[in-house]
C-alpha cells in the first residue's frame, strides 16, 4: 500500500489537503478534508510534497545589469595637468621582409596635452589632391586617431593640413590656427632608425605649444605683422626680373596665372606675387613711355585692388586711374593713365 493512516495527501481535482484516516482496501482509502470525511481512490491524490515543491520556487534575485556587481568608485575631481602642446604622433608598423625590419604603415594621432578642448579640420594632400578630410573635436588632455598611410605614399608630396579653433568661444584667443607639416624623407628615415634602436613606439612632430592670442587686423583681416611682411615681400628691390624685358598694355593678376602651386600658398603670399607682377609692369610701362595700361585685378574681396590702388598714388608718373564698369572686365580691372 503506498498511503498509511495518517499521510498528508493531496486531492489532485481541487488541490486541498488533507489526511488519511483509513484504509478500506487496495484501491480506495478514507481521508479528511476541512473536517469532512469520505473515501477516495488511490488514482484521485497524491503527496502534496511535490506540488508544493513546484509551486513555491525560491524567488530569483534580481537581475543586474553588467557591471552592477562591481564596487563603483567615487568620481574623482579634475585636475588640470601640466600642459606641453599639441602634437602629431606617428607609429610606425614594423614587419620583417626576410632580410631585416621595415615599416609597412604609419598611424597618425592627434595628441591634446593642454587643458584647453578645440575643434579642428584636418587634410592629408598626395601629390597636390586631397586625399582625406576630417572635422571632428578632441578634448582636453586627450589624443585621438587621425588616420592610417602605407609607407610608400609618402613618396607621393604626402602634406598634412591643420586648422585649430577653439572649442569653447575665447574672444582673447585667435579665431583660427592653421598648421602645416610636410613629411621630410632624409629626416623620417633618421627618427625610424632611432626608434628601432631606442625601443620607442612613437614619433612626435610638435603642432604649437600654445594656443595664440588674438591680433588686431585690417578690414581685410591682415595684422600689423602680416602687413610689414607683405612689405617685405613686394620691396622695390626684389621686384626686377631680367626674364620680362617688354610692357604691357594689359597684364592679369589672377593668381592662378602666376603660380602653378598657388592651392597650397596662404593668402599673404599670393597677394605679395600678385603685387609683385604689378609693381614690375608699371615700372617698365613709365619707362618705356606707356600712354595707359589696364590692370585685371578681379572684383572678389577688394584686397589687391585697394593695394594697387595705393600704390598708385605714390607713383608720380600716374596722372590718374579709374576702376569703373568695362564691358570687357567688369569691375575687376583698373585703367592707369601716365603723364
């Protein structure tokens, strides 16, 4: 018999509990339930041991997300470290070829040793094309990545151009910076040895150690120091050229027509080529006796056009010039009457 008087049973129609109190024979058995009393067979109840096993789990605990379990540390205060710059750092991917060790790829990262967060844009030029072009930030006391080139691209002009601001506004700092770096070969092949020897990873190319400040400049945004070197660059005395012998009646100062390289020229350099042609023509067109030349200076932002405008008036073989509507040239020529 599976059941003896006094088991706790379970009837399986209702799930009560109850007690056994009798045994009639091998199928039927009396049993209690909430004081009542009648007899039920074998088939109609069970142990309630396994019904309460299956109906009262032990709760789980609750779920964690990950990382929960690990002991949270207390945030730290910032503390502004020492600055030193900011600097392009290369590392060099070394591989063997069977004879000895070389580089395969450079990677490039923008290192941020100031306490200072700035925006920046940045291009890497290959053979005078823009091969990358990047505008993103970098926080304070942080590096980023740049890019990566393979080893044999630097055979190809590879230049490197930066553009700082920053980030939060600062009206006593420059609005911009700019920076460029030009990989040398002879150079990069003698850090590439010292860093093998040495055991170092990276090589540092120092950008600026300081954030400049902002500079008072004309309405053509040149400063006092940028306009002494323009001064410099179109001195009287530089301006003779034995290879351009005849004047002109007409001469254009557009600067692509004077340079081959002037995309990578700054604004101050191609107005100092552009005044430098000018000075040189109207200097041999009043000493071959010219009656009047025409100047093609453009119309854009007014800069070289006010610039030889200003000459002029020092010239004391100019009797007047005159920059009005042409129907050939618009605006952006200038006639010059000698005397």
């Amino acid at each position: 018999m599976k059941y003896t008087v006094g088991d706790k049973i379970l009837l399986l129609h209702s799930k009560e509990e109850g007690t056994v109190l009798d045994i009639i024979n091998d199928k039927m058995v009396m049993v209690e339930v909430g004081g009542t009393k009648f007899p039920v067979y074998l088939d109609q109840i069970d142990f309630p041991y396994f019904h309460r096993f299956t109906q009262k789990q032990a709760p789980l605990p609750p779920k964690r997300t990950p990382g929960e379990e690990i002991k949270r540390e207390k945030p730290q205060p910032k503390v502004n470290k020492p600055e030193r710059g900011v600097f392009l750092t290369m590392l060099p991917v070394w591989s063997h070829d069977g004879w000895d060790d070389v580089v395969d790829t450079l990677k490039f990262h923008l290192l941020n040793e100031t306490n200072r967060a700035y925006t920046y844009r940045f291009e890497i030029w290959l053979n005078n094309t823009l091969f990358l072009e990047l505008k993103q930030e970098i926080p304070a006391q942080q590096h980023i990545y740049l890019a990566d080139l393979n080893f044999d691209q630097l055979n190809d002009k590879a230049r490197f151009e930066f553009k700082f601001t920053p980030k939060e506004a600062d009206l006593s700092l420059a609005p911009q910076l700019d920076k460029t770096w030009k990989i040398k070969a002879k150079q990069l092949f003698q850090q590439l040895e010292k860093v093998r020897e040495e055991g170092k990873a990276t090589i540092e190319y120092e950008l600026f150690l300081k954030y400049p400040q902002r500079q008072e400049t004309d309405s053509f945004g040149f400063t006092p120091q940028e306009k002494k070197k323009l001064n410099t660059l179109t001195d009287v005395r530089q301006l003779k050229s034995p290879e351009r012998l005849d004047a002109r009646y007409e001469i254009d100062l557009h600067i692509e027509r004077l340079a081959d390289n002037w995309k990578s020229l700054s604004n101050l350099e191609m107005l100092a080529i552009q005044l430098n042609e000018f000075q040189h023509y109207i200097d041999l067109a009043i000493t071959q006796r010219l009656h009047s030349m025409i100047v093609i200076h453009g119309v854009g932002s007014g800069k070289l056009r006010d610039e030889i405008h200003d000459i002029l008036k020092t010239i004391p073989e100019v009797k007047f010039f005159v920059n009005q509507y042409h129907p050939f040239y618009g605006y952006g020529a200038t006639e010059i009457f000698f005397k």
